[in-house]
C-alpha cells in the first residue's frame, strides 16, 4: 500500500480467512471496544495480552513487557540448547527466571539461568555466553537496559 494512503476497515460479513494470520516471525493483532487486552495470530496460534487490573487491563493475560521477558526466556534456553548440542556439551535441565523493572519503561533486566549439566564447569561458561550471542531477542536489547545475569551451574552427577 503507497505511504500515506489508508485501507477501508475490512466488513464484518468477509470471511476470516481473507484477513492476513501472520506466520513464522509475522504476528497480526487486533483489539476491540475499549479493553486493553489484544489478540495476536500467528498462523495457527495465538495468544493475549492484556495490562494488570492495577494499570487499567483486565488481567486476562500478560502484559507485553512481561511476554518480552518470557520470550527473552525461550530464546536463551532455546538457543542454550541448540549451542550444547552443537558442542556435544550435556545439559540435562536448565531453568530461568527474568525480571524487569516494574514501571516505566524497561531500565534493568535481571536473569537467573541454573544449568544441571555433568560437563566441566569452564565448558558449561562457554556454552551460555555462546548462547547469550545467538538469541536474536536478547540482541534486540538497547545498549541503555541494564542486563544481568547470574548463572549457578548444579552439577548433575
């Protein structure tokens, strides 16, 4: 569509599927009447998000800092997998935990990663901070978010 030109909103009598649905890295999303909550689709899943009842939402659904985080989340662990995996280094479990200030915009970071793993201690270092460098969400971090992590490595023998 050429900038600057608008698009008729489309009828309530179309058929869903001439709507576009997202897919993979291409989410849609849409709210109605006066409620914070927003549904998003991509493809065949989506989800909500919504605003605290505190902050005006209706607490149906997490709000989009907090899915940022957990998407912050997946993609380390994700990617911490993908990483040992290719370094042959074994990970039995891994759990996080990751926090971001509570109002205004996100200022700090903080993320709690434990990795059970019976490999050398050095080895298991080498693979998060591998790991860290090839999540796409954490590089989408500005250099002004105070990001910190605090790695415990429980040995799984």
């Amino acid at each position: 569509m050429p900038e600057g030109k608008t698009q008729e909103a489309p009828r309530s009598d179309e058929h869903p599927s001439s709507h576009p649905t997202g897919g993979f890295r291409h989410t849609v999303a849409q709210t109605t009447g006066d409620s914070f909550a927003v549904e998003v689709q991509a493809g065949d899943l989506t989800w909500t998000l919504d605003e605290p009842v505190a902050m005006g939402g209706h607490g149906t659904a997490p709000d989009p800092v907090t899915s940022f985080v957990g998407a912050l989340c997946g993609c380390l662990l994700i990617s911490l997998r993908i990483t040992a995996r290719a370094r042959q280094i074994p990970i039995m479990r891994a759990a996080m935990s990751a926090r971001a200030n509570e109002k205004g915009f996100v200022k700090t970071i903080d993320v709690d990663l434990t990795v059970y793993s019976d490999a050398p201690e050095e080895k298991v270092r080498t693979v998060v901070e591998r790991a860290e460098k090839g999540c796409y969400i954490k590089g989408l971090l500005k250099e002004s978010i105070a990001y910190r992590l605090n790695l415990t490595i429980v040995s799984a023998v």
